[in-house]
C-alpha cells in the first residue's frame, strides 16, 4: 500500500501514513494536537487546518466558510490523505486552566463519629511472627498468613506476586516484625469476595500516622481529586483539573465516536490517567507536614459517568450510544491499581462506585448517597448538572431515574458566544425593561469574553421576563433598540459591544443559541415530568429539589424557574449540594458500608428510558416554551406575567 | 563514578561499565554468554576469558594454570574492571542439545474412568444470554454473571479486565451466545477460593474439541512439559529441554548465589521462561490434527524443586540456602499465566504444586503422589534422583522426609570425566578381575567423550568388586597394570586411552573423583539411615522402593547395591519409575481432586532436616565405605566379598 509523507508546520519530524489516512492520524503520529471537539465527527467545524500542498481529498466541509476553503482549509477530522501533504495547523484553543477549589469542590466535612478502626475497610495491622528455627522450618509466606489470621482475623487473602517477591527481604529487614495493610471489601451478588494484601513493610508505623487515600469524580468536563488521610478521615488536598480527554470531544457522544476509531481508545484512556497523575502530583505537594507521594497512596475511589468509567479502563463503550444503550459494566470488578494503570500502590483496591444505566452512573449513585435522598421521608427531586442531566425522584421508600440528553448547552457549549465559568465568562445578566440595556457580571471582573451557564440562564430569563424574546423563543424585532439585530446567523440580541470586550468582537444570543438553550431546558423538565408522572406524584407536592453538580452551585434559582429549568416551588425547597459525586466517592473512601449503601442504591433505582416511548418526547414538546406551553405549572411566573400585561 | 569502556571480541558493540565492575556483569549488558557453573562463585574455574588489553584487578584465579594466568586469562567472575579492557571469550562449551523424550520422560497414560466433565477443574460452557432491549438493560457483565450462575451454577467469578475489555464485542459477534471457560479451584488454608473466568469467545466450540493445557516440570538441569488436551485426558506432545540457567550455575546452590547477584535473578527468571517457551513451541508444533498455538494453552500445572519455583516467579531464593533454610513460600498462591510471565493464554490458572520445605520441592510431592506411596499399605522408600537426592519414607499412615545435599556427582558435575546422559558418554562399564582391563557401553555408539552417572555407579562398583578399589575409597597401586597411575589430581583409573576416545584425551577416574562419588552414595544412604532410624521402621522391613528422576531409570541396581548407594534389598522391591515429578504435574492437571490430595500430602509430610543434630553426620560417616563400614547392612555384598577371601 502507498505510504504517503506528512509534514506539520508544528512538528519537528515527517510522519509517513498509508494511502486513505485522515490527517488527524497522522497528527496523532507525529504527536500535534488538534482539537476535536465534536470527537472527530465532522460536525463542529473546529479541527480545520491549512493544505499548504499536496494531495488531500474533503470528506465534509461542513461549517467551513467559502473563503476559508479557498484559502485550503479542510477538517481534520474529514480529509483523506492522497499524497505526500504539507499541513498548518493554526493554534488551538487552549482550555483554561483556572479552575478553582471554591468553585468546584463541595464542602467536605469528616463525617460524625468516623473511627478509622471500625469504619474502614483497609487496616494497618502491625504483624508479630515467630522467628524461623531449625525446629519451625514454616515458609514465608504461611508463617505470615498464619500471624494474621491469629493476630487479625482475617482469612482468603489475596497475596499479589509483588509482594512474594519482597516478603523474605521484609519480614527479616523488621526482625519478624511487620506492618500490614490489608483491605477487606464486602462484595456479593456473583463478583468476588476478599481480602487484599495491599502492602508489607519493615517500618514500624505510628497508629494515627496518615494512611493515604484518594476519592476521585471523573467529570465530562472536570476531574476532581481528593486526598484523604483515611486514619483522621480529613481531606488534606483537594484539586481539580479539567478532563484532558476534551479535546477529544466535549462530550460523552463525541468521546464514544472518538474512542471507536482506531487507537482511539487507548488514547482517551492516557489522556484521562494523565489527568489524574498530574492530580496526584499536585494534590501531595499540597499537603503540609508529610512528604507524600503518589505512591503512598494506598486506596481509591472513583465515581463518574458511565463512559467515563469506561473509557478509564479502557472498555469499549460503543453500546452505550447506540440503541438499546447498554454499558459493557455498571459496577466494575475490583481491580488494583496496577491493572487499572494508576500510578498509586500498585496493589491498591480500586473502588469503581457502580452506575446504573448507560446515562446514570456512579457520579449519579454516588450523588444520590451524598444527597441523603435514600434516607429521607421527603419526597425529594435530585439533579445532577453537569454535561449531562441526571434526575432522581424519590425517598428512602422507592427511586426512580433518567437521563434527559440536554447537551451541553448550559456548559457554554453549542451556543456561539457560550463558554465554560471561568475568568471572563458573564456570569449574571440584568436588562433594563425601558431601554432593553443590558449590565452584567464578569468571572474575575475583567473584560467579558463570552457567556458561562448561570449567564446564559440569566440572559434568556431577562430577555423572556423583559418581553425581548417571547414565550416561543423569538425575538421581538419591532422593539426600538440597536440591540437587537439580524446576524450572519438569523436575528440576535448584543449583550456587549465589541468596545467592551476582551477580544473586541460583540458578545450577542443568537435566536439558535435561544433555540438550543430551550431545548436543553425544555429536556431536564421533561425528565421531571416523566418521572414524577411515572410514579404518580405530581410536581407540586415535591418537598424539596436537591442540584447538585459543580455548576448547580452558581444557578440563580429564580430566574431558572423563569425560564422553565427549574420547576416553579417556593425557593427554599431548593438546595445546592455542590459536586456530590466527589463527596460520595469520599464517603465510600471512608467507609465499606457506605460504599455498599451505594451499591444498594444502584440496585433500588428504577431506570426509566425516555426514549422508550412517546411520554418523554410529548412532555418535550411541551417544554419547548418559555416557561412552559402549560402555565399553570408556572404559577408564580404566570402571575408576574398576568400582572404585567 | 569513572565509567570504562568495554569490547568483547564476540560483542559487535562496547559497552560501558562503572569502575569496579565484574567482567560478567559487563557480558551481561553486551549480551554476552559468559558460562558460569558455579554461579559465578569463583569456585568452578570455567568462565575464563582472557584480558588481551586494559585494566582488570583479579580477586581470585582459582584453578587456573600457572600458564594460563601468564597468557592473561582471568576468572570473569572474580575479575574486577578498572580500565578501559579488550576481553576474548572462548567458545563456550555448549550444552548438548540431544534430549531424547524416552530417556526423560515417563511413561504417560491417561488415568482409567478420566472424565472431563466430572474431574477437571475448568470447563467450557456454551452460555445463551437473553438479548437486551429498551425492556431489560442490564450491562453486558451482570447479564453475563446471571447466566453463568444460572446454566453453570458457579458464583464469585473472577472476572479479569482483559476479558471485560471485549465482553461487548464477543458478546455481539455471537449473537448473545458465547462459550465460557472457567477454572474452579478448590482451595482453604487461608488462600483465595475462586472461580476464574479464562476467557470467553464468540466461537461454537464442539464438545469433545481439545481444550489446551500444559503440565511442566522444572529440574535444575532439565524442563519437561507435556502439551495435554484436557478434554480426552491424553498427551499429544512431549518435549524436554536443558534449563536455560545451566550456564549460570550447574546446581540449585550455585543458581542461589547467582540470583542474589544483581540482575541476577531477573536474568534467571527469563532463562527459565525463555525454556519453557521454546518448549511450548516445539510442542505446539508436534501436535497432529490441530493447529494449535501456545495462546489457546488455559491451565497449566507447574513441578519443580523449591528454588526452581522460586526463581521461575522471581521470588529470592537467598534464605533457602541459609540456615534456618526457609523458603519464602512452599505453596504458591493462584496466578494468571499474564503475572507469571507465562505466554500461554493470559488469564490461564498456573497451578504451581506445594512443596514441603527448602529442599523437598513440589517434584517431591507431585512424585509422591505419583507413586502411590501415599496411599499404600506398603512400607515404601522413594527416591527421586535429580539434582539433588530427596527421601521419602512412608504409606498412607506416614509420611517422613529429607534432603541429602548430595550434590551433582552421579548427574557427571564435580567428577573430572563426568558429564550428561548425552552421546558420547559411558554408561555402563565392566572390568575384567584378571587383568583389570575395562570394556565400556557409550550412549550413542559413537567414540567415548566421558562417564555419565550410570556409568560411574557402574564403574565404581566394578572397581571394588575387582579390589581396584577398596573399601576406603583407596586405589590399590600394587596392581600390576598400566591403568592405574598416578595423575596431576593424584591416583587414577584410566577407563579409556586417548587413543579410544573423541577428544583424544583419557578418560580417568580419579582419587579425588571416587572421594566425590562415595561422599554423595554415602550422603543419600545416610539419608535412608535417619529416616528409617526417626521411624523406628528397620531398612530391612522395607516393602518396596520407588525411584524417581529420569536418571533413576538407568541405574543398574546391582552395581548401585555394591556401592552402598541403594539398600541391599531383593531386586525385585525396586521400582523405576521415571519423571514422576511431571508425572504428578500430569495428573494435577487433569483432575482438580489430585491437586488436593498433593497438597494434602505436603501438609501430610514430616521434614526431618538432616542439618539439625548430628544423627545425620554419623550416619553419613559410616557410609564414607564401600559399601559401608557396617557390612551386616549389606549382606548380599558381604557373601560375595566373604566368598572371593
């Protein structure tokens, strides 16, 4: 087969590929990054690069403008290599590497009581053999099951060849004295029951010397990384990163379609360990008075959506996107952390928390765990905002769940001036009902770049409740202000002026931005309603609505019921519980039996499929309304609305 | 730290070393085959290699020549770099490659009323999973797990992340229909109990389609493996090869030292595994009908002394040849082929067999197993002639055992003529009580090149029966023949002239060879003696003796009776039984109820060690005669002398 030379302005070596190549492999070849946001699709328009020469044929060039194509930009993800090519690639959009702890992590409390020695399922047992003799003769090996099984107790234990290979060194460097570190899960249901010997060592180690742990939130979007000193139950570090697999695609269709190409897979899965390895790194420089390492780390536990749990380990998640949505694993096996690939102990347990359903996974149980939602009395509506969005409906009696595909909306993708909730994102809009003249609040003060989630609800509420836009989502044109205007992209409303922005350009909502807002909010209610109609409990009699998710946190409730996002109940039902999937993940750190209380959780969920039938897609259609087609499930809007017409 | 170049003339490249470093260790990084028998102790004297220039400090130049030392040869071991250095290396002697299955393995049948499906420990199981739909979405693996448990009836199923890796595909590819295999152990005593799940595909197999695996004995000189289809119980391939690691140590003791060396036992470890793939090839290979590769290999049952098991899993072995003499594991704990280093199919159960002590390996318990001494009524004395000299006295009421460190005498090493069983070496010796003049039988036909250990027993034997040789070990010098001189080592025998043999040279035996000789039959005697003595059971009531070891079955019992190496018994109580140690693998493999009563033999078995007080010295001084200084113990031996005065 021909091999053709490729050559990037960005790369120092020529790459040779075979005939048909797209140019995004052989960018993975020679090691230049090009973003794909839409996982290599075609349908984002955000990979294009310049053919300065040589052969490439386009696929699609879908999005690309007329004059860019003239001047030989192609998509990435699209073109054939035909030829030996010379390609530019122009600088790709950096993620913002600005997350901060307030803004993502919730507020983690050592919970009540916690006793290390009666809570945990990992122990640090200092072992008393005795000494071989002419007349003991006893290997290794059962000389030490023995003292533990009298010293702890403990039975079936699982010896990893690694540590055979040091037991004789130890054992006789500590004079037959050593510390052990044994984690013993609780397991049923089929998989396997047991203990594992995680570690030996010579070192005499002070009881309440720190025994490391991480619980770690895999996120479409964020990785959040928390290390715990399991002895004290204290979080001593706690960092977040964004999740390296997003140039790969923003979210977890496009990742799917990304890890379903050739290497792709693999290459998700490095990018996502690479992510929690810098987390790692970073999170034990953090910690003051120990010098600890990755290493150490002895235990961990890791809560996130089900593609994210796959991708992690490398398990092709093909079948969660295609109908009828099955995962390869909602509750994954125990493995060590050298099978797994994560650079801690090599022999600690990892606890993958178990999900659900291919949209509900263990961020979702985990969530519901942290909320308390399965041991309240309350009737108690749960939802996770993050990429996707999760709700929960129930009580410590019954639960139902679903997923409602909102696309990323609210995350500031799919909308053109959308961007995440960092520095320079708008995050809070007022229009001024007269004038239709906007203020607004920038993250970090400065210049606006564009519009983050809680902005975009802020935007689109002020517009509807200042009678900009209407119920179905159009722009009023005949109001008298330059604001107001038609745009490349149909008619579109300008929250700021190219003269007051960072990159001098304006900020505007197009009226496809409004469209693809009302349909992700549309979406989430009609989730509500399905489930609430599933289980024949109306909205209202819901006690209280807990958000979790780290952008929940910063929804400005009222104008979210505004628009219809939220169901229209008194404020104080609603609560912020931050990212509870990291907090679960921690509690299940802490304790065996909470990480079976979530286990027990995933197996009480009944897990409703909207797209199995029509309920879902006729509540849909009636949510595609400012705040609903139905306002008397609005009342408080309706009567603002009746009081000022 | 100054680094030096070194070239070896047989290394296309120069290596660098630090200052102080041996020559074998700069070998090592040429990749350079440097022979070491003793384990590169200084002590054997063949791994000389000649510095031509540069800069080396010797520690030692044990047995070489005066001659040799002033041409620039040094013992590559004992030789310290501290310059830039030109070494030659000779060609080193080769291991003959010329094993021929029927002298090293024993005769194989199946066991009578072999049933697959009732004995073995893995299976292949045609599961039929329900299809998922929008009405039942369970994830592929609890699916998968409920089947299982409901058409196998096994729970606790291990399930590896290779296999949960293509579970989806497998599972599509078949149509929700897939075959299993899975590999029950039945294990206590503190170890992991656990259902393996090997692997899964998408293939119809046929039932009575072979099933692979593998039973392995691991000698100190010699690997056996049988290549066995698990379904019909039959061997289909039965290969032998030198253990790889000869050349770096000839016994287990010099092997030891060896791995305690840097790297050293890293390298030991690929030696073996390098063997046994070549093995798994070759037998592969052999089989007719089927095209089988070494990856449809699921199980595999491993022999072997204690430190051949030590080393094959990179476990130091240090502190078996160190009082206390402990292993650091005598039953090694269940491992996947992928952790062992195994290229067979990863997830296959390697099923190492216990062992009893330092120097009563699993090649004792399998062999035990094999000869049914375990279960008879009969007061029985095994013996397993190897390497080593192991002792097993018993029935199915008791079981007591040692170790006699005999060394490699009978196996040709330490003798100066001595060699293998190969081509070219006398086996069998007669000489004429006239005139003292020899006839010999070589292996092959060929012209002689040395005495094998049968050969030696012959030839010792024969020495003192035509009072050649006396009771003491002396030669009689008074004799009027040519064959008896004095040599550069002292009195010697010539069995063959220069002018008879391959090499040209005579072959001798010497004084000091017959010294090694009668210390190792007398080591082995002394180790009746102990055994039978802690018993209070008389060698004389001794109902029968097995022997085990392919090298046992050449022995000439009369001959070995007249040395004093075996107890003088009627003829008819011996038994030969070949490689029982593979045997025993053989028979574990196929039937999980033996690998149980294996191990219950290893706990059944009482190890005496012989070091412990000075019963054993004593027993062992007595037997420093021919064939003993208490001639009652050999009363066959004693007519015939008593005859002859």
């Amino acid at each position: 087969m021909a091999e053709y030379s490729i050559k990037f302005d960005v790369a120092p070596e020529i790459v040779s590929v075979p005939f048909g190549s797209l140019i995004t492999e052989a960018a993975r070849l020679a090691g230049v990054n090009i973003n794909q946001p839409c996982g290599g699709q075609g349908r984002c328009g955000r990979c294009a690069v310049k053919v300065v020469s040589g052969a490439v044929r386009r696929r699609s060039a879908l999005r690309l403008l007329p004059e860019d194509i003239e001047q030989g930009y192609v998509l990435a993800c699209q073109s054939v290599i035909e030829g030996d090519t010379y390609v530019e690639v122009p600088p790709q959009e950096r993620v913002e590497r600005k997350l901060t702890i307030d803004r993502v992590v919730a507020e983690i409390r050592v919970p009540e009581n916690y006793k290390f020695n009666r809570d945990q399922s990992i122990h640090r047992h200092r072992i008393t053999l005795p000494p071989p003799s002419m007349d003991d003769q006893r290997d290794d090996l059962s000389r030490m099951i023995t003292a533990i099984r009298q010293q702890v107790g403990v039975e079936n234990i699982k010896i990893p060849l690694t540590i055979l290979r040091k037991l004789g060194s130890i054992l006789r460097e500590g004079d037959w004295q050593i510390t052990s570190i044994l984690d013993t899960q609780l397991h049923d249901d089929g998989y396997l029951a047991q203990t594992s010997l995680v570690d030996i060592s010579s070192a005499h180690e002070i009881d309440d010397n720190p025994l490391w742990g991480v619980a770690v939130d895999i996120g479409t979007t964020t990785v959040t990384l928390l290390l715990v000193d399991l002895v004290s139950g204290q979080v001593k570090a706690q960092v977040s990163e964004y999740n390296g697999q997003i140039a790969r695609g923003e979210d977890v269709i496009s990742r799917i379609i990304y890890a379903s190409k050739e290497g792709g897979a693999e290459e998700l899965q490095a990018l996502v360990l690479d992510t929690i390895h810098e987390l790692l790194n970073r999170a034990c420089k953090r910690v003051k008075g120990f010098n600890v390492e990755p290493k150490d780390i002895v235990k961990a536990t890791i809560a996130g959506n089900s593609t994210m749990m796959h991708l992690l380990l490398g398990i092709p998640a093909e079948s969660i996107r295609l109908s009828p949505f099955i995962t390869a694993v909602n509750e994954v096996p125990i493995y060590s952390a050298k099978e797994v690939g994560l650079n801690i102990n090599p022999e600690a347990v990892i606890l993958c928390l178990p999900g659900v359903a291919s949209y509900v996974g263990a961020d979702i149980t985990a969530g519901v765990y942290s909320s308390g939602l399965d041991d309240t009395s309350q009737v108690t509506l749960f939802m996770d905002v993050g990429t996707n969005g999760e709700i929960v409906l129930g009580s410590r009696e019954w639960l139902v769940t679903c997923a409602c595909s909102a696309g990323p909306a609210f995350e500031g993708a799919g909308v053109i001036n959308g961007m995440r909730a960092t520095d320079g994102a708008i995050e809070e809009v007022w229009i001024n009902s007269e004038n239709y003249e906007p203020t607004y609040r920038v993250i970090g003060g400065g210049k606006p770049r564009g519009i983050c989630g809680s902005g975009l609800i802020s935007l689109l509420a002020e517009l509807f409740m200042t009678g900009i836009v209407d119920k179905a989502g159009h722009l009023k044109q005949d109001l008298s202000t330059p604001r107001i205007r038609e745009g490349v992209n149909g008619p579109e409303y300008v929250l700021a002026w190219g003269s007051e922005t960072e990159h001098t350009h304006d900020i505007t909502l197009t009226i496809v931005d409004i469209d693809n807002l009302i349909r992700a909010k549309g979406a989430i209610y009609a989730g509500y309603r399905v489930l609430a109609d599933r289980v024949g409990v109306p909205l209202e009699v819901i006690d209280q609505m807990l958000i979790g998710g780290s952008f929940g946190k910063y929804i400005n409730i009222e104008k979210a019921i505004q628009i219809g996002l939220l169901p229209d109940m008194p404020w104080d039902r609603f609560q912020f519980l931050g990212n509870t999937s990291v907090n679960g993940a921690y509690l299940a750190l802490l304790d065996r039996e909470v990480h079976q209380r979530i286990r027990k959780i995933a197996s009480r969920m009944t897990y409703i499929e909207l797209s199995a039938d029509n309920t879902f897609y006729e509540a849909f259609m009636s949510s595609l309304f400012l705040p609903h087609t139905d306002l008397t499930q609005f009342p408080s809007i309706k009567a603002l609305i009746d009081k000022k017409d």
